[in-house]
C-alpha cells in the first residue's frame, strides 16, 4: 500500500532537479513534491508540474509497475528520451 502526501510548491526556494525530466526546477518556479512510501522503501519526489501529470499518466498505464530515473523521459512528457 503507497502513501502519498503531495505538495505544490508555489515558488521554489532551491534550485533543484526535477525527478522526472531531469532538467532544473529553478528558483522561483513552481513544482509539484510528494511523499511515497512502501514497506522497506520511502522517498521524496519533485517534479515540474508538467511532469508529474507525465507521471501520472504513465502510472494509470503501468499500474505503477515501473521504475525510472530522472532524465529517462522528455520534459512533460512519456516518451523516453
Ligand atoms: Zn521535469
């Protein structure tokens, strides 16, 4: 069972990288953090906005069986670079 706990950011403080597109969430922009959790596993994700409706999509798909790592796919996007 996942927990979320999903966050959007109005102004980033830091200059980040996002999780998905692996291109840089700047200072100031918008973006989306969540929490996930499994048993024996946790993390936080930021996303661009854009990217995490990317995720989303991917995971209705995939019935969230899958894995990836940040820069695997375009910018708002499915598609693998
Ligand atoms: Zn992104």
């Amino acid at each position: 069972m996942r927990t979320f706990h999903h966050q959007h950011i109005k102004a980033s403080r830091k200059r980040r990288q996002c999780d998905w597109c692996g291109e840089a969430i700047e200072i100031g922009q918008s973006y989306e953090s969540y929490r996930w959790a499994r048993p024996g596993d946790s993390g936080t994700v930021r996303q661009h906005p854009e990217c995490i409706l990317a995720m989303q999509q991917m995971a209705e798909r995939e019935d969230w069986e899958f894995d990836w790592s940040p820069g695997d796919f375009k910018r708002g996007s499915i598609d693998e670079r």
